[in-house]
C-alpha cells in the first residue's frame, strides 16, 4: 500500500514541476545541490544505479530504489526513464518517511 502512495507523491511533485527524469537532468540536479531525492527503478542497469547513488551519497542526498521503470513511467509520465530527482522538500520528506516505514515493516 505505501508503494501506491510513494508512486502517487511522485505523480504530484511532477506535476507541480519539482521532479526530473533522466539520468544526466538527476546527475545535475545532484551537482548543484537541487535534488533533495533521488528514486531509481529497480530495474536501472546497475553503472546508471552506481554513478547516481555515488554522487548522491557524496551530496547527501538520499537514494530509493522502488518499483519498476514501466510503473515509474506510467506515473510520471516520462516514458522509459527510470532515475528521478525531487526537488522539493514537500514531496521528498513524506516519500522518505512511507520508504523508511516500508523497510520498518520488512524488517519485523
């Protein structure tokens, strides 16, 4: 049930403009400190999931890794991209809190 509501936090925060696609828009956005998140499909090939999660550990910036590249496309919108970066606050705290309850739950 948080996946649907993790999916549906990223469909808002594209439409009120505070969310790239993309590899190379993530990588930047990073870069210049803009990303507040970074969510990657699990099924982004592993030197895309490597080069991000590197410069966003660097950063601070925190990474999740959830549901597939279709499912992430189809929510947002953005067809065939599976790397994203919020870039607002609003959208990217409530989206750490379902992730980090999610693992909570997997945990017990």
């Amino acid at each position: 049930m948080e996946t649907s509501k993790v999916l549906s936090l990223l469909g808002f925060s594209k439409r009120a403009g505070k969310l790239v696609s993309g590899a190379n828009q993530v990588l930047m956005s990073i870069e210049k400190h803009k990303a507040k998140l970074v969510v990657i499909s699990s099924d982004t090939a592993k030197n895309t999931v490597d080069r991000i999660s590197r410069l966003a550990e660097e950063k601070g910036v925190r990474v999740v890794i959830i549901s597939t590249n279709e499912e992430l496309s189809r929510i947002t919108g953005e067809e065939n991209r599976g790397t994203y970066a919020v870039l607002d606050r609003t959208f990217s705290e409530p989206i750490i809190s379902l992730v980090d309850s999610m693992s909570q739950k997997e945990d017990n």
